[in-house]
C-alpha cells in the first residue's frame, strides 16, 4: 500500500503549494472494506489541496483481500504514514 501510495501521489503539488522546505510527515487512515475497495477515513496533511490528492490516490487502490473474521470478510483500518521532504 505505501509503495502505491508513493507511486501515483503527486509530489510536485508540495512544491506548488509553496510549503516551506522541511520534512512532513502525512497521515493517511483508511479501511478496507469487505468488498475488498478502500476508503480514506482521515487524512492529516498541513494543506488541504493535498488533503484532496491524498484521498484520491486511497480511491484509486486495487481492489485487496480483506479480514477475516469467523469466516466472514470485514472491514479493516489501516494507517499509512508517507514523508515528504520539500527543498
């Protein structure tokens, strides 16, 4: 999950945006649902425009195996942490 994420995130917006330079640390929760599709719960990002980047690449997941629970599939949370350094 975090190497998709990494992959399809857009990390030209951090520059963009004109964040000051530094290291940011993005959080990202989201659940996998019994249909195996994820949501994106939370995200905590310092701009809101990556807030909506970040939100869209969790859309864009393919499709995972979700838990198990007595035999049953259910939802899962998971939280992905993703840095950034912006020069």
């Amino acid at each position: 999950m975090q190497q998709f994420l990494a992959k399809n995130f857009d990390f030209s917006l951090t520059n963009k945006l004109d964040l000051s330079a530094g290291k940011y640390r993005f959080l990202v929760m989201l659940v996998v649902k019994p249909s195996g599709y994820s949501e994106a719960v939370k995200v905590q990002a310092p701009h809101p425009d990556i807030v909506k980047e970040l939100k869209r690449v969790v859309s864009t997941f393919p499709k995972m195996k979700p838990g198990n629970q007595r035999g049953k599939a259910i939802g899962m949370r998971y939280a992905l942490p993703l840095t950034v350094i912006v020069q």
